[in-house]
C-alpha cells in the first residue's frame, strides 16, 4: 500500500514537472515571437524614415541607382544566407533537445563556413564585377553602389550564422537587439554619407547610402561577437554535460541542405520579381524613346517615392500570417474543418479590414501624400502619383495572396505558394514588358505587371487550398462590407482634405487632418456596416476595451 502511494506520488511529481517544463518552453516561445516581432517593426520603421529624407536629398534618378544595387544585393543576400538562421536554428534545437550541445555547437559552425563561403563569393561578385552588373541592368550609375554594398557579404554569414545559433537555444535577443543595432547604424551612416555627397555626385550620393548597410552588418557582427564571447562560459556549461553522440560533418551537411534548398527557393521569388524590374524598366523605356535620364527617373519613382509608403502596411500583414500559422496547423492536424474555416475566414476578413483602408487611403490621397512627404522634389512626386495608385492595389491583392499562402504552409502544403508566386513571376514579367512599350503606360506598366502577379498566385493559393482543405469563405462577410467601409472612408478623407486646404491652405496640415478624420470615419463604418462583429474584435489584442468603446459612442450594440 505503501509502495504504491509512493509510486503515484512520483508519478504525480513527474507529470506536474512535465506540465511546468511545459509551461515555461511555452512562455519563452511566446516571448521569442514577441522580442522578434518588436524588433521587425522597429526595423521596419527605421526603414521607412531612411528612405523619405534621403529621396528628398537624392531624387528619383539617384533612387535609380540605389534601388538596381539593392535588387542584386537582395537576391545574393538569399543564395548566401536568408536560409541560414532558420536552417542552424532547426539544427541547433533538434540537438539541444536529445541533450547533445556538443553537436549543436558543431552544426552552428558547419553552417557557418559553409555561408562564409558563399558570402565571400558574393563579395567578390559585386566587388569586381559592378561595372558589369551596373550595365547588365542597363543603370550605369548603379555601379558605385553595388560595390558599397559588397563588404555586407564578408561579415553577413557570421551574424545570419550566430543569429540561427542563438535562436535553436531559444534566445531571440541577440537576433532582435543585433537586428535594430544594424538598421540604427544603417540609416545613420547612410544618410550622413548622401549627405556628404548628394550635392556633387547622384553616383556617390547613392553609394554613400547604400554603404549604410555594409556599416550597419559591421556594427551588428561586432555586438554579436561580443554576445558570443560573453556566452562562452554558459556554452563550456552545457558542452561539459553533452551527451556523447557521433556524428559526421557530411550527414550534417546533408541536413543542413534538406532545410536550405526549399527555404532559399522560397526567398527568392521576391527578389525576382524586383531584378524583374530592374533588367527590363530602363531598358524598355529606352528602347520606346525615353532618353536615359528620363528612363533612369521613372524607374526611381517606384523604389524612391511608392515603395518607403507601400512598406508600411507589411508589418501588420506580416504581424496576421505569423498569429495566423499555428491555429491555422493545429485545426487542420485535428481534422476540425469548422474550426480550420473559422481561422482562415478571421484571418483574412482582418488582413481585408487593415488591407482595404491602406489602399483606398493611399489611392484617394495619394498625391497629398506624395507631396508632403517629398516636399523638397514636388515635381518629380507628383510624377509618382499615378504609380502610387496603381501600386495602392498591391497592399490588398498581396494581403490576400499572402493570407492563403500562410494557410497552405499551415496545413503543410510549403511549396505550393513558392511554385505559384513564380508562375505569378512570370506573368509579371511578360506583362510588365508589353505595357512599358506602350509611351503613354511607361512605368505603370511595371506596377500593373506586380498587381496581376499577386493575383495570379492569390487565385492558385485559392484554388490549391480548395483543393487541399476544402476551405469555404463568406465572400460578402471577408471581401464585400470591408470594401464598402473603406470606400466610404476614402470618400471622406477627400472631402475632408479639400475643405481643410480652403480653410488652411497647408497641404501638410490637410493632409495629416483628412489621415486623422480617415481613421475616425473608418472605425465608425467597420461597425455600422457589419463589416466586423463583436467576436471578431474580441479577438484582436484588447479587443474587449475596443468593442466597449464602439458601444460607448454607440456604434455598437
């Protein structure tokens, strides 16, 4: 009897320290995602400030430039190390897990020679062969700023590297910390530098900010190295008690490309799509008539001008795919198709519901925008005012394309969004070369070739989670009334922006007044239109308070 009291005591004892071990890796995921999450924003953020004052410094035609560099740095920046930290980290944690931090440790090290190498491989590249780069796009002026983003790529595997490292043990503070060190020092040197330069040389202007980002990598691999050394005593703790395991170099290696080959496809689309552009806008409108400086400034519009504003929406799309996930995975292993709808329908019904007014918003005060945020190159905003209405299309058709590719990749299906985005690539690519050729299109006709390559690969995600989870969407709750608010609201926001000009004057004062008014006229009409239920703001973070709000000022019931 005795014994046996024993024996259900230990048993109790053992599950209540599992359900507490449980608890906490739980509340360190949690506070993982958020540290990483926080630190994507603030990245994000700071990305955006940099580019506002430095086109108003450098203009369109230096925009040219920087945005060619960025295209062939952002494509090399995946084939040497965007697959890195996620691959390490996979490795890392599936050893720490079997207790074997001795192998971990070498799995960290394995990676990080293997990206070394082609790190360097990529710095050579865009060293020595920027001249050659510069004229494959047809940018000539590019050159100075290929070659200033080259030294990223000898000090970039080792941050990617340490990043993954620390993320397999659960650490995401020096990923997030070293991650808004890097944008700080970015954007500081970079605008200094355009500073120095902008008034002598549009050429050394623009390499000048883009060598931002090599000091900023600089400056993110010094804290790492500091973190790592401070590190190393914990890290002598946990090889001291490794188990002991053999294992090869060449069948981490093997693993190591099991995880780098699908997640480096899957990175790379997007960067495709941008050196889309980059090879075919100048070049095109050259070849319809367009004399290089004018070829050179319409190109710039879209990374100079559209693009800093467009980027802003992402953090909250991002922000929805990344809570979206894990209810998404866990519905669908549990075969509950009533619970897998009802996640993929508040999914995206709030990806429409934060989507719509941003494009509508956009669309409607695009030129106020344009022209108190680039007050110093009105001409060449007002240039831009058609691109960014066009562009505005990208917010929702690209929320919606990315809604159904989170919902494939929780339901398992991980390639299938990465196999659609290229097809939609390719569109892109015919379409966005016929409409350049078109004088009165020019380069709209790249914007209007990204809009129908979102809507391309929505339609397939559509059609291939259809397919796979025989998912059912409300098309008037989800699409429809959020629509219709965010018309109303645009409607608004130019009225109100006219009325204010005849009172202020000030396009910067109507502007913030009629952005101000929009975001009052929008809460309202969610409610008043049906657009959003209680149930679903209850699901938004303080959506309790929200809702008790709507019913204080009774535009709920």
């Amino acid at each position: 009897m005795g014994s046996d009291r024993e024996e259900n005591t230990n048993i109790t004892n053992i599950a209540y320290s599992d359900s507490e071990k449980q608890a906490e890796n739980s509340a360190m995921i949690i506070k993982g995602a958020a540290i990483l999450a926080l630190a994507g924003i603030v990245v994000k953020i700071f990305g955006a400030i940099f580019r506002v004052p430095l086109t108003n410094m450098i203009g369109a035609k230096g925009q040219s430039y920087y945005t060619a560099a960025y295209s062939v740095y952002n494509l090399l920046f995946v084939i040497a190390t965007a697959g890195f930290p996620v691959a390490i980290s996979k490795m890392v944690s599936a050893r720490i897990a079997e207790k074997d931090f001795r192998n971990a440790h070498k799995s960290y090290i394995l990676a990080m020679k293997f990206s070394a190498v082609l790190g360097f491989a990529s710095f050579l590249l865009m060293f020595f062969a920027s001249k050659t780069i510069s004229e494959f796009y047809n940018i000539p002026g590019a050159e100075p700023s290929i070659r200033a983003l080259s030294p990223a790529f000898l000090f970039m595997p080792m941050v990617a590297s340490m990043r993954g490292y620390y993320q397999g043990r659960q650490m995401m503070f020096p990923t997030g910390f070293t991650e808004i060190i890097e944008q700080m020092v970015r954007v500081a040197v970079g605008l200094y530098l355009a500073y120095m330069f902008y008034t002598t040389s549009l050429e050394r202007a623009a390499g000048g900010a883009t060598f931002g980002a090599s000091a900023g990598i600089m400056a993110a691999a010094l804290v790492m190295i500091i973190i790592y050394l401070r590190d190393k005593g914990k890290r002598g703790e946990l090889s001291a008690t490794s188990a002991i395991r053999e294992e090869s170099d060449r069948k981490r290696f093997k693993e190591m490309l099991t995880y780098l080959i699908p997640i480096s496809i899957g990175a790379a689309v997007m960067p495709i799509m941008f050196n889309i552009d980059t090879f075919i806008v100048v070049r095109r409108l050259m070849a319809t008539g367009w004399d290089r400086h004018t070829a050179e400034v319409l190109y710039g519009l879209m990374g100079g001008y559209c693009d800093p504003i467009l980027g802003l929406p992402g953090i909250f799309i991002d922000a929805i795919c990344i809570s979206m996930m894990p209810a998404v995975t866990a519905a669908f292993t549990l075969r509950n198709k009533t619970e897998l709808d009802g996640h993929i329908k508040t999914g995206l019904k709030t990806m429409m519901i934060i989507a719509y007014p941003c494009t509508i918003g956009l669309m409607f005060l695009a030129g106020p925008i344009l022209t108190m945020l680039f007050y110093k190159k009105p001409d060449e905003a007002e240039m831009a005012v058609s691109l960014m209405q066009i562009l505005s299309l990208s917010v929702a058709t690209m929320a919606i394309m990315r809604t159904f590719a989170t919902c494939l990749q929780g339901i398992g299906k991980m390639m299938i969004p990465v196999y659609n985005l290229l097809i939609g690539a390719g569109v892109k690519a015919v379409l966005s070369y016929i409409l350049l050729g078109i004088p009165a299109i020019n380069i709209n006709g790249a914007a209007a070739g990204s809009i129908c390559a979102y809507i391309t690969a929505g339609i397939l995600n559509y059609r291939a989670l259809r397919k796979y989870a025989d998912v059912d969407i409300d098309v008037k709750s989800v699409f429809v009334r959020p629509l219709f608010a965010a018309l109303i609201m645009g409607i608004a926001a130019v009225a109100i922006h006219k009325a204010a000009m005849l009172i202020s004057a000030s396009n910067a004062i109507s502007t913030l007044t009629a952005v101000f008014a929009a975001i009052i006229v929008y809460f309202i009409t969610v409610f008043k239109t049906g657009a959003i239920t209680k149930e679903e703001v209850e699901l938004i973070p303080k959506g309790d308070l929200i809702y008790s709000f709507a019913v204080r000022l009774k535009i709920a019931e």
